[in-house]
C-alpha cells in the first residue's frame, strides 16, 4: 500500500505528458488528445486500479501494440482479432511481449535479441509453459545486458500474483 500511495501518486497525467516520450508514445500523443486519452476506461473510473496504476498498463499496452500488432496475423475469417490491449498485471504480461516491447522502444540495440525468426528466437505465440519461460528468459537476459541485474528467474515472472509483478 506504500508503494501504491506514495510511488504511484507521482504517476499521473501531468507527468505522463510531459516527460521524454519514445517514438511510440509520441506518435499516441500527437495522434491523440492526452485529454482524450484521461476518458480511456483503461485508466480511469476503476475500481481495482488507481490512475497511475491504469496509466502503467495504458504505457505497456501503446508500446506492445507499437511492437507486436504489426507482426500478428490478422484474425481468420469469422473470428475476431484478439484485443492486445492491457488490463491487467497478470495474465496480459505472461507472453513477455509487452517487456519486450518497452525494452526494444527504450533500449534500440536490444531488438535483434527479440527476433523471432530466428530458431531459438522469440516465440511470438507461445502455447505452452516452457514458451512462455523460453520469452521470459530472452527478456530477463536483455534486462542483464544493459546492467539492470535482477535475482528473478523465468519461472519467477510466471509465479507471481499482480501485486508483486506492479512492483
């Protein structure tokens, strides 16, 4: 609750708009009124989520579609694409693409380590348990490269509950 109260409270509109943004977050920015952007349902009006809470999962949520949409195929006939959008710290992130995503738009040279041609390379659509730790473990690795040393396995970023994973 203190992290929530004194961390997050410094999350918040003002502060979203205003500091350096990335190309992803520019591009929502001039495209959308950041006014129009506080009337997203995704970041305001909740009853689970405060403000800098929903803006956390509102800035994951442009740079994975920055990232990823592109790549998704779209929806087969009579189906309807699958909602990319993030609303939650828990199932929503366990792909590994929006971690992917943020550390590709920040950190650029990152991106080859998150190709997904390559044999061994990230699984774009992982369906099973050893996917989804093959995406963490890339992602994991990539956080180690740029000095940000953290004691979280794979396996960790899989078994956790919403609260730690905000954290």
């Amino acid at each position: 609750q203190i992290i929530r109260i004194f961390g997050l409270a410094k999350v918040h509109w003002k502060s979203f708009s205003t500091q350096h943004l990335t190309p992803q977050l520019k591009r929502v920015s001039d495209s959308e009124d950041w006014s129009h952007m506080k009337q997203d349902p995704s970041t305001v009006g909740s009853n689970v989520y405060t403000v800098g809470e929903g803006l956390l999962l509102k800035w994951l949520t442009v740079h994975r579609q920055a990232i990823y949409d592109p790549l998704d195929e779209p929806a087969p006939p009579g189906k309807v694409k699958e909602d990319t959008r993030i609303i939650n710290f828990g199932s929503d992130l366990m792909d590994g693409k929006a971690f992917a995503a943020v550390l590709q738009c920040f950190a650029p040279p990152l991106e080859r380590r998150f190709d997904h041609t390559v044999d061994g390379g990230f699984r774009l659509h992982p369906e099973e348990r050893e996917d989804y730790e093959h995406n963490m473990g890339i992602v994991l690795n990539a956080v180690k490269s740029i000095g940000l040393n953290t004691p979280f396995t794979p396996r960790d970023m899989l078994d956790f509950n919403q609260r730690d994973m905000l954290l």
